[in-house]
C-alpha cells in the first residue's frame, strides 16, 4: 500500500504567476516565495492521481541531457516529465550520444536541442554552463548539477523532506558532513537554508571544510559552528546531512586515500542523537553511512530520494512553455 502523504501548505494562493523564474539555475536565484510555492505545488501533484497528472504536459517534449554521468537525478527528471504526460528525448553519455563527441560546443547543442524540445535539462561537469544555456535558450533551462557549483533541484527535493518529516524548516539545527568543498549538493541546500531561521553546522576536515562564502552567507539567518570533529555537536542536531567524499573531484588521488573514510555513520551514533533525530544524504553513499542505520527511524535518505519526483514535476509543469 502506497504510504499517505500530507499537503504541505504555503501561507500564499497558488498561482501560475507566482513563481518568478523562467529557468533553474542557481538557488542563489530563488526568493523565498519561490520555494515554498515549488514545496506546496510538488506537494499537490503527489497527491494528484496520475490520470489527471497525465494531461498537464501532453504533447509537450522534455530534453534531458546529461554530460556528466547520473542515474537517480536523471531517472527522476524523466519519470517527473513521463509522468505528467510529456515525451522524453536527450542522452545520457555524451561519449556515444551526442555531437559534443564530434566537437560540438555546448552552445551549438543547446541551439540545436531547444529546436526539438519545450524545456531542457541538463547536467555537466562545468561550473556556468547552465547560466550560459539559459542566456541563449529560447526555451526554459533546468540545472541538474554543473560541476561543483550548484544543484538547485536537489535542494529544493531536500526542502521538501525537511518540511515533510518535521512540518517546518524555521528553528531547526542541521548538520552537513563530509566533503564540504565540492559537494554541489551541500553549496545550494546552505544557500537555501539562509532564506530560514536555521543553524548549521559544518563538519568537515581542513582539506574539504565548508567555503567562507557559504559560512558568512549561513549567518544571516542562524548560528553557525564549524568543526572536524563528528560526535562533537551530534546531541544537537535535528537533521545531519551526510555526503560522501566525491573521488571525482578530487585533484590529488593520494589525498583522497587519506580521507575518504574521515566520517562513518553507524550504530555508535544512536546513542549519542536525538529521537526525532535524522539522516540525510543526497546519495549515492560509498561506506559513510553503514547499511545497519537504513532501518532505524533515523535514515531518512531513501524518503529524500523518492520525494524527488513531485519536485521536479513541479519545475516541470510550470516551466514548460514559459519562454518562447
């Protein structure tokens, strides 16, 4: 049996004009306003029955392409767009699927995609380039990850976790460990949270500890601690967002050996958290998080993954269409 789910509520109406972006590159770009009209409209499609959800984008065509390699960011975004009826085009390795192979430029594919499709989507390995595809698009762009700058849609999937599992953001204190550095995931979710009444805690070794422009911006709207080491603010915290030490971004592969297990979660953390205490993590997880946690009240990663669905049907359904 499908478990329920409970309508999130914003304090606004809703209405088509209310979100004001014609593209999704960048948090930095989102009011407050945005996000909770995204976080109350992902919550009505969740609970929408598919028949009916099946009719906002018919006739409509997605892109998807992926630069970069993705399984859950890419499989979401397709079942999102599937799911509201719209037909799915694009690639998923560049190497063998795209023009980029014969050399390309971004630009020209961008050009020649936006002629096929009412919105793309696209994740690459290079910091700007989803800015760069918004300026000379014709058509909406959705960032699903360039580089390790920014990952709005993640963050936006784990605003709405949060609000979910504990009825509001403002007031909460929440962790983030692991690689601070380049962790995309991390950057957008920090810079989101600014907009809440939230302290963050940052823990993370001096070689992958949080970047002083995501500190200073943390402290307008809550305390702010930063330390290496895990167990020190544990009994705090109401959400520990974990990543993992990304092998991929790493210039030095010897110091990547050195640091790659700095922080593991298991069972000797319960103990030391909260009831109501959880975990998070945008996956996929290497070894920071131990299997033994995944059937404790605590692990609340996989409800994260699935939550991105309504999410980026949200974006979807509101964006498609709004620039000609």
């Amino acid at each position: 049996m499908k478990k329920k789910s409970k309508r999130i509520k914003s304090k606004k109406p809703e209405s088509k004009t209310s979100f004001s972006l014609t593209d999704v590159i960048s948090m930095q770009d989102f009011s407050k306003h945005d996000i909770e009209f995204i976080l109350e409209k992902a919550s009505i499609l969740e609970l929408m029955h598919s028949s009916k959800k099946k009719t906002i984008l018919f006739g409509k065509t997605v892109a998807t392409l992926f630069f970069e390699p993705s399984t859950r960011t890419r499989l979401s975004f397709e079942k999102a767009a599937q799911d509201l009826g719209a037909e799915v085009i694009g690639f998923a390795d560049p190497n063998t699927s795209s023009s980029g192979s014969k050399g390309e430029s971004f630009s020209d594919t961008i050009k020649v995609v936006e002629r096929y499709a009412d919105l793309i989507i696209a994740r690459t390995p290079i910091e700007g380039a989803p800015r760069r595809a918004a300026e000379i698009s014709s058509k909406p762009i959705i960032n699903a990850g360039d580089g390790s700058n920014q990952h709005p849609t993640q963050t936006l999937l784990d605003l709405y976790t949060i609000k979910k599992t504990f009825g509001k953001i403002d007031g909460l204190k929440i962790g983030f460990s692991g690689d601070l550095k380049y962790g995309r995931t991390v950057h957008s979710l920090s810079k989101a949270l600014s907009h809440y009444k939230v302290d963050q805690y940052f823990i993370a070794p001096k070689e992958l500890e949080m970047p002083q422009y995501y500190v200073e911006n943390a402290k307008k709207s809550g305390k702010v601690k930063l330390t290496e080491d895990l167990y020190k603010y544990l009994g705090e915290l109401d959400i520990l967002y974990a990543t993992r030490i990304q092998k991929e971004r790493f210039p030095d592969p010897i110091e990547y050996q050195r640091i790659k297990n700095v922080y593991i979660l298991d069972s000797k953390i319960l103990s030391k958290v909260k009831k109501t205490f959880k975990i998070m993590h945008p996956l996929p997880r290497v070894n920071e998080i131990d299997p033994s946690l995944d059937e404790t009240p605590h692990a609340l990663y996989f409800d994260q993954l699935s939550n991105g669905i309504p999410v980026r049907e949200a974006l979807i359904s509101i964006l498609a269409g709004v620039k000609k």
